[in-house]
C-alpha cells in the first residue's frame, strides 16, 4: 500500500477548502493558511490522516467485513462506483434512502422484491399478466434497480461507512452513528468532524481528489482481501498435512491388527503337525 506524496496530493487539489466564510471553526488543526479568501488544507496531516484510514480499512477487508460507499454528488459518483466495484464492496450513489441502516430489514424486503419480479420473469409468472400490469412491474425492478441494486449483495448491517463530503450526506453519518457503525469520510473545511471516526482532511469537491482518495483506501482493502485469500490458503493446507498425519497411525495400527490375524493361524497349524506326528510313534 503506497500513500499518496505530497506531490500527488497537491496536483490532485486536495488542499483546496472552501472560502473563509464558510469555514467550520471545528476543522482548525487541519487548515494550513488562508489565500484570497481561501482555506489551504494542510497536506501532511491530509497524507497522515489518509494512511491512518487505509490501515483501518485494509483490516475490515482482511476480516471479510462489508465497507458501504457513499456518496451522491455529481462528481462523485463514477469514481465510487468504480471503485467500490473493484474491491467487491456495496456503494449508494442515488439518492440516500432514509433509515436505510435504522430500519434495514425493511430495505432488505425492497431488495428481495427485485428477486421476486425476476423469478416471475423465469418461471413464466410475468407471461400470464396483463400488458399494464407487466408495465408497472417492469418500472417498480427499474426504480428499485436504481436506487438499491447496489446494495442488493448486502445480507446485513455494514462494518463501515465511507462517506464523501459528510455535509451532504448527514443523514447516513447519523444513521451510522447512531447503530455505533465507524464512519470514514473525507472532510473539506466547512464540515463538521466530531461525528467522523476516521477523518480525511481534504478537497470533497474536485473530482482529480475524490478519485486519488479512493484509488488509495481502495487499494489497500484490496491488499487486505488479497492477504485473507493467502491465509486461508495456508489454512487449508495446514488442515491437510494433519489429517495425513493423523491417518498415518491409525494405518500402522490396522497393518499390526492384520499381521496378528495372519500369524494365529501358522501357529496353530504347527501345533496339529506336532501332535500327529506323535500320534504316529
């Protein structure tokens, strides 16, 4: 896992905040200067604060635990959806869907819906409707398809959230809280920080530094998932070398059992030639 330079950091803008009046007193320590009306983010506590971050989600990917991405602005959106897919994660780029996480099972029913129309789709169910009852069935998989085929892989609660631009998405910030869920986010100088457990102070505006932050935490989870396939490689083959192991004795204790069995015989075959040999004299 490489951090990003300074260098990188800074072509990407990650340094810009936003204009001073705008700024959340609460995000001090991480302002370097003020240019032109400008907040500048200062870039070495951005590359710490990063590094800090994907050493944390590399150990929620190592363990097998699901990291939901979130993030609904414009240009935001492509970059998660492409990373999140890359490292096998579930993202939300439409809209946030209330109490998606305070009242999942019922988001869990609106994802079971989508596979029940597509089971009526299979089995010829979908050929007996009328053309408008197939009409609204087919807009209700889209709308759902939509807003929640993302997540459609997501059984249970997530780990972690990942939030881009915590301002704008306050509501899943305080869902996540609220269930005691660790929220990662990157976080631009007018955003309140208190309610994010790791922060990534940085520009949350500019494309260039949405995707550099993502190819990094998303790099090192892919680290962490490649490292948990290995160990349980190594697992696997541990497991077998004892089971050979243990198979060995138990041979060695049949092969005596056979020999014993064998040897009986013999001996009572010599005792009978014996005996009739003295019979004779």
């Amino acid at each position: 896992m490489a951090t990003p330079t300074f260098e990188q950091l800074l072509d990407a803008g990650c340094h810009f905040g936003h204009l001073k009046r705008k700024w959340n007193p609460a995000m001090a320590p991480y302002i370097f200067m003020e240019r032109n009306g400008i907040h500048i983010i200062d870039l070495y506590k951005t590359a710490a604060k990063l590094d800090e971050a994907a050493n944390a989600l590399k150990q929620i990917a190592k363990s097998g635990r699901k990291v939901l991405f979130v993030a609904t602005k414009k240009q935001a959106k492509e970059a998660i959806e492409n990373h999140a897919q890359a490292v096998g994660m579930p993202y939300v780029t439409e809209r946030w869907p209330g109490g998606m996480l305070t009242n999942f099972p019922t988001i869990r029913k609106a994802v079971k819906k989508m596979t029940t129309i597509d089971k009526m789709s299979k089995d010829g169910t979908f050929d007996n409707l009328s053309k408008r009852e197939k009409l609204q069935i087919t807009r209700q998989r889209a709308k759902l398809e939509k807003n929640l085929g993302s997540i459609a892989d997501l059984s249970r609660l997530p780990n972690a959230l990942f939030v881009v631009d915590v301002m704008k998405e306050h509501i899943a910030v305080a869902e996540a809280k609220r269930l005691g869920i660790p929220v990662f986010g990157i976080v631009d100088t007018n955003s309140n920080p208190e309610d994010i457990d790791f922060i990534i102070p940085a520009n949350d505006d500019a494309s260039k530094s949405i995707d550099l932050i993502l190819d990094t935490v998303c790099s090192a989870m892919a680290e962490g998932l490649e490292e948990r396939k290995v160990e349980k490689l190594d697992t696997s083959d541990e497991e077998k070398t004892e089971a050979s192991a243990d198979a060995t004795p138990g041979k060695r204790r049949r092969m005596r059992r056979n020999e014993t069995k064998d040897a009986a015989p013999v001996e009572e075959t010599e005792v009978d030639i014996e005996e009739t040999d003295e019979t004779a004299e």
